[in-house]
C-alpha cells in the first residue's frame, strides 16, 4: 500500500499528489490522509474518473483518511477540469 501523508498542506496539493500518485502505478492500493475537507470531493471526483474505487473514507479529529484501489484497466485523467478548493 502506498501511503500519501498530506497532513500539513492545504488543497490543492493532497488532490494533486493523490492524482499524481494514482497516474504513476498500473494497480494497487493508496492511502491517503489529509486535513483540508475541500479536498474529499476533488479526489472523489478524479478517482471517478479514473475507474478506481474508493473502499474507505473516515474523518477522525480533523483527520480524513481515504484508500484508494486502482484496478490495471483504470483510466488516466487527461485535460479534465475539476471543482476548486
């Protein structure tokens, strides 16, 4: 499992390292945490759009927590415009 720790950045950049994280393994799994609530629609969105599931997600303390599986026959993002922070 990969694990992205964005604990201490504000969105843009924990949707932007998830995305990128997910855009550089064929399959697998990523875990990603980070504190800035903006964020969870954005990578939900990406994640959508990529055709990866999102098998978790909690909120503890401020705290948000999302795996993330990525199938091989998972898409890319290519121009996509999404939702801002």
């Amino acid at each position: 499992m990969e694990i992205i720790d964005a604990t201490n950045s504000e969105c843009p950049e924990p949707f932007m390292k998830t995305v990128a994280k997910l855009m550089s393994i064929k399959s697998g799994t990523v875990k990603v945490m980070f504190k800035d609530p903006k964020c969870v629609d954005m990578i939900t969105e990406a994640v959508k759009l990529m055709d990866c599931k999102i098998s978790e997600t909690t909120n503890q303390n401020g705290i948000y927590t999302m795996i993330i599986e990525k199938g091989e026959n998972s898409k890319e993002i290519k121009d996509v415009k999404l939702g801002g922070c």
